[in-house]
C-alpha cells in the first residue's frame, strides 16, 4: 500500500523537500530542446536580456519542481495524475549554482463522488539557497483513498 493517500493531506499543513543542485549545463541543455531564448542559452546574450544573466527557463524551474514533487510525495502515494496547473508565476530567475528546494502548502482537498479518490489543492513554493521564492505554483493532484470500500 503507497505511503500517502487522500487522507493524509490537510488544509494548512506545510511540508518541505528537495535539494536540487542547478548546473549551468542542465540550463542549456533543457533550453536547447524546448526554450530556445537567448537568455537560457548564453551567458554573453543573457547578460542584455530581462534577466541580467544566464537563467533558467520557467518551464525548465517547473520541471524540476515535477522532480522533486514525484521523488518526495508522488513515488510513493496513491497519486493518479492531475488536470492542470491552476497558476504558475516566475518570480525570480534560477541561475546556476543555485540549490531548489520545495515548500508544499495544503491549500484544501475534497473528496470524489467516485468514492475512491479525492482532490487535493497545493501551493508550491519553489525556493532557491537563500530562501527567495524562484517560483510559485498552485494546482490540484488526485489520490486515492485509503479503503475505497469504507468510502
């Protein structure tokens, strides 16, 4: 039976998890094949951009959040997947170096009318070694309940 199920997430509960190292080629290599901006490219052109510098890409930021989340809530949960991403919002840029970790917040959760699953809503704080929010995303997961028959 998987660790975590619906039952085990409360509104208001804060957990937090991770310890992703960010290197320089990682940043390139994602932007490379999926966000070709100069700024996640090149050091030289990044420095004349928004971004003042090399950085990585917000889907690259929230890619590595999905890292995290699965390898310290979802590998070993009753998780089924989820609809969508309700709000992402980049609020810093994620440099090289930089060290991520996660700050999960239970938003509220409710149960199906399919008895055997519920809907869990967080708030993911990603936050990089000095404790700043690099990105903030909200959105719902499913899980399964414990004991679908006593539902």
């Amino acid at each position: 039976m998987p660790r975590l199920t619906f039952e085990d997430f409360e509104p208001g509960a804060v957990t937090t998890y991770g310890s992703y190292p960010v290197t320089r080629e990682e940043i390139i290599a994602f932007a490379s094949q999926f966000d070709p901006q100069p700024m996640h490219l090149d050091e030289a052109a990044a420095a004349g951009t928004i971004l003042g510098g090399l950085g990585a890409s917000g889907w690259h930021t929230c890619s590595m959040l999905m890292r995290m989340l699965y390898d310290h809530v979802l590998a070993d949960s009753s998780g089924m997947g989820a609809g969508g991403i309700d709000e992402a919002k980049w609020k810093r840029p994620v440099r090289p170096g930089d060290v991520l970790s996660v700050r999960q917040t239970v938003l509220d959760k409710r149960a199906s009318s399919r008895g055997d699953r519920g809907y869990v809503r967080f708030r993911f704080e990603v936050l990089n070694q000095a404790g700043q929010v690099v990105l903030e995303q909200n959105n719902s997961i499913i899980f399964g309940v414990r004991r679908p028959e006593a539902a």
